[in-house]
C-alpha cells in the first residue's frame, strides 16, 4: 500500500467540521434497489446513528445491509463503520452477520497504528495518515464539503482516486464522482441529507446498480382516481 501526504488536497478538500457535519447529517434509514442490466437484484440498507467519541466530539456509525437476490446468488453482506466528523475511518468491518466479521479494520490516529484482520490472520502497519473505507468515503462524497476536483483517498486496500464529472445533462444539480481504480460511480443528490442517488460498481456478474428508492407521493386530495377495467 502507498501513503504519502499528497492524499489530501487542501487546495479542493477542505474537511467537515464537526459542527458544519451534524447540521445536514442526523440518524437517517433509506433503502437502494440493486439490479444487474435492469433485472432485479436485491436491496441494500444504510443506517447511520450518532455517536459520541472521547474529547467530546461527535462521530457516526453507519451500518449498511446488502441483500443480494433475483439474477444474483443470495447472499447476505454487513458492513460497519465508525467514522469522525470528518468522515475518516476508526473502524470498519464486512461480513454476513453469521459469527464474526470475515474483514475487519481499525485506525488507531493516536497511536498511528492501522490493524487489519481478515479470518484468523492480522497484521498492522504505520497509520501516517487519515484513511477512510469503503463506506466511510461514500459518506464523504455526500458531504457539502466532499472534494471539488480530483482527489486521493487513502484506504486500507491502497489509494482511491476521486474525479468529480461535469455533467451537462444533470439539470437537478446532482453530484457525480468517477472512482478508480475499479471504475466505480456515484451519484449524490443536490439537496440535504445528499443521499446517494445512483450506486454503479463493475463486478464479475456485470455492472450492479443501486438506486434510492424513494417514497411515492400520496394522491393529490380531490383529483379521482381511474378506474381499472
């Protein structure tokens, strides 16, 4: 893995305060629904709680279900994250809820100590600076302050390069991010809490696409229903 301090750009990053961070992000629930080609493939749940961290700061834990099914095996995926107001990582963990976590890590900021552990076996490495997980850099993506230009994240796995995409067709203003290596894509939406709209990441079995399911809106009162013959 490869670390060096040209991973934040301070001149189109400038990290979430704390404060700045809880004003649009609060304990929230949503659901995405996965499909391969258009063809149902399961669904995937994101729930995010606050919590508080020694200094006094407040941290969150997002907890993401993933249940895959219809033209994909099913299978059952959790992952927990445990992040600061900044969204850097202090823990994450992946698995199907049956025993223990298969993948687990943990940073250690004060220590400068990054432990991973996948199965029975660990190892730990120099912790030299703020990293982030697979679901602790989605969450920075959605934050007002996620970067405006292209940009280097550290994960545990080795470094992530963010490109944001103009769009000229996106007339909602919703933000779009480019990640590689691995060719994922990522939609934010334009208004508060910015959830993630579109989730697109190439696999074996093709393109997975989530998208945010949202609520239908309820009948406009006084406007008749059709009938159905």
């Amino acid at each position: 893995m490869t670390s060096d301090s040209r991973s934040t750009n301070p001149a189109s990053f400038v990290p979430a305060s704390n404060r700045a961070a809880r004003r649009w992000l609060q304990p929230e629930t949503f659901e995405l629904v996965l499909n391969v080609g258009g063809e149902y493939a399961g669904e995937q749940e994101w729930h995010t709680h606050l919590e508080k961290l020694p200094g006094g700061e407040t941290g969150y834990v997002v907890r993401v279900n993933t249940n895959f099914g219809g033209v994909l095996p099913p299978v059952r995926r959790v992952q927990v994250s445990r992040m600061q107001a900044d969204f850097s990582s202090l823990s994450y963990s992946e698995g199907n809820e049956r025993g223990k976590p298969s993948f687990e890590t943990t940073f250690d900021q004060t220590e400068g100590i990054l432990t991973l552990r996948q199965n029975k076996d660990s190892a730990t490495i120099p912790l030299l600076i703020p990293h982030y997980d697979p679901v602790s850099l989605l969450m920075l993506l959605r934050s007002p302050q996620a970067p405006t230009g292209p940009w280097r994240a550290a994960l545990a796995g080795g470094n992530v390069q963010l490109q944001p995409v103009r769009r000229e067709d996106s007339e909602d203003g919703s933000r779009h991010y480019l990640l590689r290596p691995g060719g994922a894509y990522v939609v934010i939406e334009p208004q508060p809490p910015y959830r993630p709209l579109r989730l697109v990441q190439p696999t074996d079995f093709g393109a997975v696409e989530a998208v945010l399911s949202l609520p239908k809106p309820p009948p406009v009162a006084g406007k008749p229903r059709k009938r159905v013959k």
